[in-house]
C-alpha cells in the first residue's frame, strides 16, 4: 500500500539582498512576521522597536537591507519563500549587549543566530534544523569561528510558536550546538564551534549542481 507521507520538501537557502527584498515582504505577510516586528526586535532599544511596529519596522529593516547588509537566509521551496533565520555578528544585535541574560560569555567574536520565522503551512516539516545548518554555513563562509545561539527552553510541554521565534535547545544540541554557559533556567546561550568542513560545504553543493 502506497504512502499517503508527503516527501521531503526541496529547499535552496538564499542571503536577503535587495533584489530578495520582495520574497521576504511575501513571507512575513501584513504582520511583519509577528505583530509588526520586521525582525527589528534585536536591533533597536525597547522603546524605539515598539514605536516602530509595523511600517517603521519595516521600513528600517529594509533600510538595513538596501545598504548591503546581509541580516539573514530566506528558505525557498521552488520560487515560494518558506522561512526565515536571522544571522549576524552578534555587534549587530544591541539588544544582546544590554541583556543581563544574553550578555556576553567572553571576548570571543561570535555571530549570533537570533530569530526563526516559517509560514505557517510549512511548520513542522523540519524546515528550521535544515535552515540553521545553512546558517552555519553562510556565517563559517563569511569568516565566522563561533556561531550562537539563544534558545528558549520549555518549563513543561509544547511551547506555542510566538514564543519560540529563537528556537528550542533541542534543535541546536542536534545541530552540533553546545550549551555555555545559562544565567536563566529558561534562557542557555549555545555555541557552535566551526570547523574547516563546515565553510566547504555549501561549496561543494555548487559545484555539483
């Protein structure tokens, strides 16, 4: 008997650049992602993000994106954008330094892995560990030694997915993360050590295409 298990989905992991500006408008749809965050929430001090929800959000991540900065990977299924990581060295993310939680662990330079979106009728399809790895591969391309992340750890069951946008410990520790250092129960900062393979293998992927 045949099995009704759709396959896999076929993905290709592409940098916000202008020219990408428009898929990511599509993805994030009216709501900026949620409740008009344009992913501007580890960017701006508190009270300038939520003066800014919706179009000033929108129009300062783009603003960030139309000066050559590259804030993360669209996930595309075909032509469709699916999802989105936000990746950056973590000087980008200012939120982060004025965190008492997420505050640095060290001196070491790091890119930090701050945000996941994916549109709703592609949840829970796996689509976030397969972008995370390309995340790690696009950040060990552009000279990255140290990727981090900030997971939430759930206290007990399902944590709804508004709530899970940095993703969940268990994801990174499968991905090769490793737990640092954690100031808050909820809260552990995750590293991943990057090695020489790591930056060849999107390489490799294009030349075999």
């Amino acid at each position: 008997m045949a099995s009704s298990k759709s396959p896999p989905l076929e993905l290709t992991f592409q940098a916000l650049t202008p020219e990408r500006w428009h898929a990511l408008e599509s993805l994030f749809g009216e709501r900026g992602a949620c409740g008009g965050c344009w992913c501007m929430w580890w960017v701006l001090k508190r009270s300038e993000f939520i003066q800014g929800k919706g179009q000033k959000n929108k129009k300062a991540f783009k603003n960030r994106v139309s000066s050559g900065e590259i804030p993360g990977l669209i996930a595309f299924a075909g032509d469709m954008p699916v999802a989105w990581c936000a990746l950056a060295p973590r000087e980008r993310y200012s939120t982060l330094e004025r965190s008492r939680i997420l505050k640095p662990v060290d001196e070491q330079a790091v890119w930090s892995v701050v945000c996941f979106f994916v549109a709703r009728p592609f949840r829970g399809q796996g689509i976030t560990k397969k972008l995370l790895r390309a995340a790690v591969e696009h950040a060990a391309e552009n000279g990255a030694r140290i990727v981090e992340a900030y997971p939430v750890e759930p206290r007990s069951g399902r944590m709804p997915d508004a709530f899970a946008y940095t993703g969940l410990p268990s994801m990174f520790r499968s991905a090769g993360f490793v737990e640092v250092l954690r100031r808050s129960p909820t809260r552990p900062i995750m590293r991943y050590f990057i090695t020489p393979k790591d930056g060849s293998k999107r390489h490799a992927r294009r030349r075999s295409k």
